[in-house]
C-alpha cells in the first residue's frame, strides 16, 4: 500500500472513531505516551518479576 493511501485509511478510520464518539482526553493521551516512554526506556530485567514501589 502506498503511504498515502496508508494515511488516507488512517485518517477515514479515525474520522470515523470521532463520528461514533469514541475520543480520548488529552490526559489520556499524556498517560499513554508516558507509559510507552517509560517501557521503552526501562527494558524488563530477565531476572526481575516487579519492579519495588
């Protein structure tokens, strides 16, 4: 698929998301983004079950 029409399905899939009124708050959205942040930058330790609090 080309990358346009790539976007151009994300973009209709979206609009459509919006139009049946499934949004996400910009706090959502932070709290997403700082989760996958936070997995990329902290790898699993093979030995470690959890991390301590």
């Amino acid at each position: 698929m080309e990358s346009n029409e790539a976007l151009k399905t994300i973009l209709n899939q979206s609009h459509a998301q919006v139009m049946e009124g499934k949004t996400l708050s910009m706090d959502e959205v932070e709290r997403f983004m700082n989760d996958k942040v936070y997995e990329l930058t902290h790898p699993v330790d093979a030995y470690c079950v959890a991390e301590s609090v």
